[in-house]
C-alpha cells in the first residue's frame, strides 16, 4: 500500500492539464486502517464533485474528438493514412475504445444540428449520458423543450420517455428511428448482455483461445468477441448430436429453469428488480438532492480547449489532433477517484446501486467504462511504472488493456518498453503468446526455460526480439489441443465471454443437454470441450477462402492481412513486393498477404508502400504522400516512426 500512496505524487504531476480542474485531495488514497474512519459525508462531497467536474470537460472534448473521426470517415482519410478500416485507425493511431470513439462520432455528428444541446454538453450542465439519449428524438425546434425535462428527471426515466416518444413517433409513421435502432448505446442497450465464465484447466483456456482464432478466421476480421464464437461451437455441437429424445429436452428444459443449482444471472440495469430498485432510490433520495445537481459550469483549459471552427480536410492534421493524449489523463483520474470511492463504499451510502448507476446518472460514464476504468486501476495497484505512463498519457485505452493482463511488477518494465514500440495488433500477439506459453507452463505441456526458473511461476515477459510470434502462437495452440485429463489437477484458469443474452441462454441450455447425454456430474469445461471439438472437426476440413487458401504465402501469413496494425481476414490477396511490372518474381520472398482494401486503394493508389523479403524482414510506410510517410512500422511491428 506503500507503493501506492507514493505514486499518487506523480500522477499528480504527470495529469497536470486534467488535475487543474479538481481539488487534489481527491487523488489521496486511503490507507485500508483509515477507511472505517473516512468521512462519508466529506468524501462523497468531495469525490463526486471532482468527478462530475471530469465528467463535464470529457464531454466537451469528447465532442471535439467525435467530430474530427466524422470528418476522417467523410474523406476517406482512414485509408488515406494508411488504415484499411475506420476500427482499425481508431485502436493503432488513437488507441481509444472502437466502441467508443464510435459513440463520440454519432452524437458529434447529431450535435451539429442542435446548438443548445451542443452548449449545454460543452459547459456541462448536460452530463453526456443525458445528451446520447436526447440527439435520438431532439430536433432544432424541440431541444430546448427536451432538455427542460433532461433536467427535472433521472437519466433512467429519461431513457424510458425517449423510447415511449420513439415508438409513438414510430407507430404513426414518422421517419424518426424506431427505439432499438442501430447506433442505441443507451443504458440499456448496452447492459442487455450478459457474463459467462467457468472455471477450466491451464491447458484447455488456451484450446478455447485456439478455436476462437479459427472462428475469426473463418468470419474474416479479428475484432469478432468471444460470445460470438461460443454460439458458433453450440451450434456445431447441437448439429452433430441428432434429435434428442422428447424425455431427455423435457429433463434439460427443467433442469435449466431450476438453474442446476444456481439462478441464471441476469445484466445489471436490465432486470425489472434492477430497475425498481433504482427507481425506489431516485424517488427516496429525490434524485439525490443531497448532492449538488448540476456541476458548476468550467472553462475547459487551454491545452484542452478547441474551436468548432471549420475543420482542416488534411487528413494528417485531422490525426495529429486526434493523437493529442487529451482523453488519456481524464481516464486515468477518473479510475483511480471510482475505486477510492469503491473502496470506502459511497456508491451504496450516496444511495446508488452499484458503480454503473452512479456512472450513468452522474458523471455521463456508460456502467461498462465505469467498471473498466476501476478495474484498470485497481489492477495498476501494484504496477507502477505502467500507471505513471497511463497517467502520463503514453498509454491509450487499447494498450493498458493488454499489459494488465501480463505484467506483473519484475516484468512491467519490459512489458512497457515493448508496448512504447510496437503496433498495438503486434502487442495483442505478444500478449496472447505469453498468456499461452504460461498457461502450458502451469499444465506441465511445456518445460519453464532457466529464465523462466529464474522468475518463477505467474511471470510473463514479452518475446525476444525478431521472435516469430504468429507461427510461435500456432504451435503453442496446437499444443494446448492435446491437453487432456492427464494434465488437468484442479481447475485454476478461467475462461469468460460476454454475449447477448440470448446467447448466454443457448449456452447454459446446451451445458444442461450435454450433461444429460454425457453425466449430471460433468463439470462445464468439459462440454465446453466437446463443443469446441466439434467446431474443430467440422471447420478444420472446410476451406474458408476457396481457391485462395491453395496459395501457400496466405498459410504462412496466418490468413491475416500483414498491414501493420489491420485486422482484416477477409478478401485476402497475395502482392508482389516487387511488383511484377517491375520485373518481381513469384518467390515466396516477394509475395505477402493483403486485404482487398490495403491492396486496392493502400498499395495500388500508393497511400502504403512495402519493401523487403516477407515474411519476416518487411518495412511498411503507411499515409504516403509526396514520398513522405506519417507512420513507418519495420520487421515485428516495430514503430520506426511516427
């Protein structure tokens, strides 16, 4: 604990732009012996106001930052800058959220339409949770009408009247879009899915990551989540059982409804008890009048301010601005505040569910970045050289993600020299590599190296240099397939996904069915076992590109685009290097595996140049223009420049 009341110093500094805007003593953590002692009143006071006071300039600055991907998207710019997708610029360049960044670009886009909206979220007297949901149904000549009531009410029961307004517009045949249209990121919306998790054998976590990758694989893009891919082997897995006995679906289907044991969990803030209690606490606390209701209205600093003047059409200019670390420090403080409230428990004492409730109503946080935030901070507890880079700003959303799940305190220095040079998607492999290597450490699949020895068991460093990490994964995934109960002791992994809710149902049903067939007692893992068995058997025999997989360069590229940072399995091609036209060869050396887009409007419209031998001695520049590249990445992925 130690540790981590003197790093709080230099968070302060490294956040000085943000922390101009709170009261410092809002950074202090408590020691665990002072907690029963906080002041809960003070506390409360003093965190959420420097929270809504956060919360208010991400608002406005969210909207700055919205506004510039729109106007990327509008030009073609993400292409222009080297990026085969608008999800792709988004983590490699700015290393935000896709999710996100896409909500920022919605809202930006509706805001430009609705001047008293786009002053009130820009001074804050509108958190952004209350806006997201007003740009779906407020028009120039209602926005007034409609903020009044954002006012006077809750954001839950504001969501309520928005998609009651929706569907009466809807049912008398206004354009106006129906209330589960595409774009909703609304409370509500959001929370309608649901955690899945079990507990596994070391070996098997990897299996699973194994079919997850052929899944991604045969769908063409790597940004596809878990939960889709759990569908997937249920459903290959149902199709190779046959009808099931009328006795046997009857059994399953009570079976389930008992819960095997356990009631089947449902989202926070979708269930109707959810709700009832949180609409008990508005009415009790009446919206809770104890704490301020609006935050004073700030004066964004200088450094953080901008202009809703013309935007420049340069794309460079658009990614230089975006670039700017301005988001960065907001999250950092905005973590470390939340679980210092977690930790002395204002959510409950200030009367609110639990931290996602007093996100949404507050501070404009969705539950799901509320709950992020947290848990990156608290998991920085003891990291801290990463938690002075993130406060720092170094590090973006995408990457602190990563290096959470791998570094520990003897290898966070590694881990964090790695990631200051290397893509994010080159990072992601990395990562994946070492969670898998230690993971058949642990099964005893694989013998620890004398480095290993030397730093024990639980501690992961990166790969060494020039290190193969996609055909080093590959092996590592094949062996994780042999692992069986030989190698299982007790359980200690844990494998989750997060998943619509009706695909958590189809799950747990297909559990209940499995052990019907194969024994009540069998533990979760297993049928996941047999799941993923039977994804394997049927799709390994398939060939996912047709005549294209023939091509032995896409084999050896792992049936991925080799852009740097592109995460497109889809229409892939093989390009010559050196361009036949200008006498290239077909030498495995001279072809490497593109998609269509980084092959059709990067490489042939000269926005992305390559030069070297594939697969392993290849230099990228990316965002050409006059010969002059933004960003050059080399062999590994490592970012030469920019």
């Amino acid at each position: 604990m130690v540790a981590y009341r003197v790093v709080t110093s230099t968070v302060k500094n490294a956040s000085s732009l943000w922390s101009t805007l709170i009261d410092p003593a809002a950074l202090e953590v408590p020691f665990e012996d002072e907690l029963c002692h906080v002041d809960k009143d003070g506390a409360a006071q003093l965190l959420d106001g420097a929270l809504r006071r956060l919360g208010a300039a991400r608002g406005a600055v969210e909207r700055q930052v919205g506004r510039r991907l729109v106007a990327l998207k509008r030009g073609d710019g993400f292409k222009k800058l080297g990026c085969s997708s608008q999800s792709d610029y988004i983590i490699e360049r700015t290393e935000m959220g896709v999710r996100s960044a896409q909500e920022m670009m919605r809202v930006a886009a509706k805001l430009e339409t609705l001047p008293l909206l786009r002053r009130a979220l820009d001074k804050g007297t509108l958190t952004t949770s209350q806006v997201r949901v007003l740009v779906r149904i407020a028009k120039a000549e209602n926005e007034a009408t409609w903020m009044e009531w954002a006012r006077e009410t809750s954001v839950r029961t504001l969501v309520l009247e928005v998609r009651r307004a929706l569907e009466e517009a809807h049912k008398a045949g206004d354009a106006a879009p129906t209330p589960h249209s595409a774009g909703d990121t609304t409370e509500d919306q959001e929370e309608a899915a649901e955690l899945t998790s079990f507990v596994s054998p070391e070996w098997f976590k990897v299996k699973w990551a194994a079919a997850v990758e052929l899944f991604r694989k045969l769908e063409g893009h790597d940004g596809l989540g878990d939960g889709a891919a759990a569908e997937a082997f249920v459903a290959e897995w149902q199709a190779g059982i046959g009808p099931v006995p009328e006795t046997v679906g009857a059994a399953v289907m009570a079976e389930e409804r008992k819960g095997s044991g356990r009631p089947a969990p449902s989202p926070a803030g979708s269930s109707a008890e959810n709700q009832t209690l949180r609409a008990y606490l508005e009415q009790e606390t009446e919206r809770w009048s104890f704490l301020p209701a609006e935050p004073p209205a700030i004066e964004l600093p200088a450094g953080l301010a901008a202009s809703d003047g013309e935007l420049s059409d340069d794309p460079r200019v658009l990614d230089e601005e975006l670039r700017e670390a301005k988001l960065r420090g907001v999250d950092a403080l905005s973590g470390r505040i939340l679980l210092t409230m977690s930790r002395v428990g204002l959510f409950q004492a200030m009367r609110f569910v639990d931290v996602g409730h007093y996100a949404v109503e507050r501070l404009g946080l969705s539950p799901r970045k509320a709950r992020e935030l947290k848990r990156i901070e608290r998991l920085l507890f003891d990291l801290p050289l990463l938690q002075q880079a993130y406060f720092a700003g170094e590090l973006g959303d995408a990457k602190i993600r990563l290096l959470v799940r791998v570094a520990t305190e003897r290898t966070e220095a590694l881990w964090l020299e790695r990631a200051r040079c290397v893509t994010v998607r080159r990072l992601d492999d990395e990562v994946r590599w070492a969670e898998a290597r230690g993971a058949l450490r642990e099964a005893g699949l694989i013998e620890p190296t004398p480095r290993e020895r030397e730093l024990g068991i639980g501690q992961l460093e990166p790969p060494p240099e020039g290190f193969d990490v996609r055909r080093e994964g590959e092996a590592l995934a094949e062996l994780g397939r042999t692992g069986d109960e030989r190698h299982t002791s007790a359980p200690s992994a844990t494998v989750r996904f997060t998943a619509e809710l009706e695909v958590a149902q189809l799950w747990r049903e297909t559990v209940a069915l499995c052990r019907s067939l194969h024994g009540r007692r069998l533990a979760e893992w297993h049928c996941a076992d047999r799941f993923v068995d039977a994804f394997f058997a049927e799709w390994e025999r398939k060939d996912p590109y047709g005549a294209v997989l023939a091509h032995k360069v896409m084999a050896r590229d792992g049936y991925r685009c080799t852009v740097p940072g592109c995460r497109s399995r889809r229409g892939l091609h093989a390009h010559h290097i050196s361009w036949r036209s200008r006498g290239g060869n077909d030498e495995m050396s001279n072809l490497t595996t593109v998609c269509s887009t980084h092959h059709l409007h990067g490489l042939h419209e000269a926005w992305v140049e390559v030069t070297g031998e594939a697969p392993h001695n290849l230099t990228w520049r990316l965002g050409v223009v006059a010969n002059d590249a933004l960003w050059t990445v080399g062999p590994g992925e490592v970012i030469a420049r920019g």
